[in-house]
C-alpha cells in the first residue's frame, strides 16, 4: 500500500506494524495524515488514534478498516478520526481521500457519514421538532462563518459551498479556517459535531 500511495505521489513518511509503534513513529515524523488500520494486534487502533491526537492534535487520521460496522466506525471518530474508508475501496478512492482528509476535509465510504451525523444527532438530543426551532448562531462567529459552518458540517466541500453561497472556493476556506481558530478546533468532523450540539444543523429537507 505504501509503494502504491508513493506511486500516486503522496509521500509516506513512516509506516508501523502495531499501535504501539504508529503512536511512537507519529509523534517522531509528525505526519501530515495518520492512515490506521484499527485490528493492531493487542492494542486497538482506536487507541493509537487517541495516542497520536493526544500530542499532535492537528494531525489528521484517516482510518481503513475492513470492518463497517456502526460500532467500530462510531468507535474511531469518537477518538478523533477525520475519516473512515472500508478496504473495499480502489486504490483511487484511497488516493482522494487521503488528499481530501490532508486538505481538511472528512471522508466517509458512501453511507458512513450519514450514521456518524445522526449518532451526533442522537447525542446532541436533537429529536424530531428540531426542523421547528430556530437555529441560533454562535456568538462568536460572523453570519456567514455560520453559515459556511452549516453546509461544511453537512458534508459540502468548500467548492459546493462556494457555489451554494455564491462565493470563492477560497473564500470559503477562508472562513472555515477562521472558524476553527475561533471554536479552538482543528478538523471538519469538530466542526459537524459543534453545529450538531448547538443546534445549527436541522435535518435537510433538500
């Protein structure tokens, strides 16, 4: 895997045979995306995720799993995870997504994010008059960084939001950017579960 990422060129810094090992060799290379696996012997890779955030809290991880399981995919965004692949993706899928993630972004194999948003839902106690309350913004940011704010955490990416708000790809960025130094967070999974907790991302009636 790690002559074919090499091959698409995206450099690999370091790779690991246990959880142990990723957490060491991370806080080493400080890399700029964490690809986990999350059966690493005895020590899950949940773990290691925890491990690496605990001291390189903007790091970015990545984790593909040939498990799809709710639990196990709850399991590593809990722990800070920016995304979640299946092994059954291609080797093109892979390659995106880890651009994708390096870039700020949260990738999902189709189906996971929506499990991931409405376990944040269902945490966040949003019930089904949610669509009826009056979203409040966050004092603290502008009227459009909330707003930029509501569609990243649903998942656009910053050129669907550009067009959406008829605005630049780089001013979207932009504002996320300055969102995530206000709020003190560092990915676009934090950000989904800030809009989700205080309200700000009813359910999509299109």
């Amino acid at each position: 895997m790690a002559r074919e990422l090499a091959e698409h060129d995206l450099r690999v810094v370091a790779t690991a045979p246990d959880a142990p090992a990723a957490v060491r060799i991370a806080t080493a290379t400080r890399p700029r995306v964490v690809l986990m696996d999350l059966k690493l012997g005895s020590t899950s890779g949940v773990t290691a995720i925890e491990g690496i955030l605990a001291t390189l809290p903007e790091t970015r991880i990545l984790v593909l799993s040939a498990s799809g399981e709710q639990q196990d995919v709850l399991a590593a965004v809990k722990a800070g995870a920016s995304g979640y692949l299946v092994k059954s993706a291609s080797i093109g899928e892979l390659v995106a997504a880890v651009r994708r993630t390096a870039a700020g972004a949260a990738v999902y194999t189709p189906g996971l994010a929506g499990l991931v948003l409405g376990e944040y839902r269902r945490l966040a106690g949003a019930g089904p008059d949610t669509d009826d309350q009056q979203p409040q913004p966050a004092p603290t940011l502008t009227s459009r960084e909330t707003e930029v704010l509501r569609l990243v955490a649903k998942g656009l990416t910053a050129r669907q939001v550009a067009e959406r708000l008829v605005l630049s790809p780089r001013t979207v960025e932009t504002h996320v950017q300055s969102t995530l130094r206000k709020l003190q967070l560092h990915n676009r999974v934090q950000l989904a579960r800030y809009a989700i907790e205080r309200g700000l991302l009813p359910e999509d009636h299109g």
